[in-house]
C-alpha cells in the first residue's frame, strides 16, 4: 500500500522565522510527489517534482526531491501570517490511470 | 482554458437520506476525474477515479458510489447518508500534465 508521512503535524512559528516541512513516501511506481497549500477550501498548487536534486522556487517557497531518500522538503523563509494553512504533500503513482496519495498534512500558525 | 466547477459548496443531510455530488470540467476532453474525501484530522482519501466515460475505480468500500455519464462529469452518490460519511468531498481532474486541478469542494454534515 502506498503511504505518504509528513512531519510534523502541526507547527506554529513567529513571522520572519524559516520553516522546513518534511515529506516522505512509499509507492510503487513512483511518477512525481507534488506539494499543495490548503487554507479554508481546495488545496491550491504549488510544486511538482519528479527529478532528484533540482530545487524548485517560487518566491519564499521552494522544494527539493531526494529520490533516494524517498522524501523531499518544502522551505519557507521570512514567513508571513498569509503562510498559515495546511500544507499537503503527495506523491503521484499508478502505471495507467494516474493517481494521488496524500499525506496528513502539516498545520502551519505563523503569529505575529 | 480548463476550468472544474463543483456543486454544491455545503450541504447537511439527515443520515438516511440520498447523496448526489456533481463535477463537471470544462476546456479538456477525455480526462481523468477523480473523488477525493478529507475527514476532519485526516488526510485527503482517494474514493473513486475515472479514466473515460462509464469507466469507474473505486479505492475504498464503503456506501458510496460513482458515476460519469458523459466525458467531463463526474458524479458521487448515496443511498443512504451515514454519519461518517460526513466530510470534505472535492473532485479534480488530470490532462496530460501529472499534476491535479481541484474543484471548489463540498462540505458535507450529515446529521
């Protein structure tokens, strides 16, 4: 069965500190881990990964993919109360029809 | 532009009562639609997939069931609403990019 664990659950920090969200999977046939952010409705995009070692920014955020570790981290820096939301990993699979196994998610409460 | 559309936002049902949740996408042909639950606390669960029309996977047992009468709806139904049938239901899709696009969600209360 395929399973994806997140850590930590949960994780409340001040604003301007870094955060480093960790992720790790096993599934047969691997096909790309994806990170989503969640704040009160549908989880919105915010990478996808499926190459071991190349990082992926996107202003604060960024992510990295160790396949031979079978996990990947998402950073936060200088963190800001619009940061707080549940953020999904998960990990795509499936030789045909191609589907999404989540983690938990990791709740993060950025205070002033 | 594709675009997913779910409905509706909330609903509270009393247990017993039927079930029906539609998504439809627009902008794609031949998609992969998917059924996702997220129970409170928990992560998101993988209830039914659809490669094409009439074709149906489902992931877990339970009193659910799914339905795609044309190539870009989805449907998830119910006979009979139980208590931990209670939840986020969100439907999504995939084209040809191995990422997923997630409709808006339902919020469903069974009471």
């Amino acid at each position: 069965e395929d399973k994806v664990v997140q850590s930590p659950l949960s994780l409340v920090v001040h604003e301007g500190d870094t955060v480093t969200l960790n992720c790790s999977y096993e599934v047969t046939n691997f096909r790309s881990l994806l990170w989503y952010k969640q704040e009160k409705k549908a989880p919105t995009f915010l990478f996808m990964l499926t190459s071991s070692g190349i990082e992926k920014k996107s202003g604060r955020l960024s992510s990295i993919l160790d396949k031979k570790e079978l996990s990947s981290i998402l950073n936060i820096t200088a963190t800001q109360t619009g940061d707080s939301a549940i953020y999904l990993c998960a990990v795509g699979s499936g030789a045909g029809s191609y589907q999404l196994t989540f983690g938990k998610g990791t709740k993060l409460s950025v205070i002033p | 532009s594709q675009t997913i559309h779910q409905w509706p936002a909330t609903l509270v049902q009393p247990v017993g009562s039927p079930l029906s949740l539609e998504c439809t996408v627009e902008g794609t042909s031949n998609p992969n639609l998917y059924w996702y639950r997220q129970a409170a606390g928990r992560g998101l669960q993988l209830l039914f997939y659809s490669v094409g029309i009439g074709q149906i996977s489902s992931e877990v047992p339970q009193n659910l069931s799914a339905s795609r009468p044309q190539d870009r709806q989805f449907i998830l139904s119910s006979k009979k609403l139980l208590l931990s049938d209670s939840g986020f239901y969100l439907c999504a899709w995939t084209g040809r990019v191995y990422g997923y696009t997630f409709g808006s969600g339902t919020r469903l209360t069974v009471v």
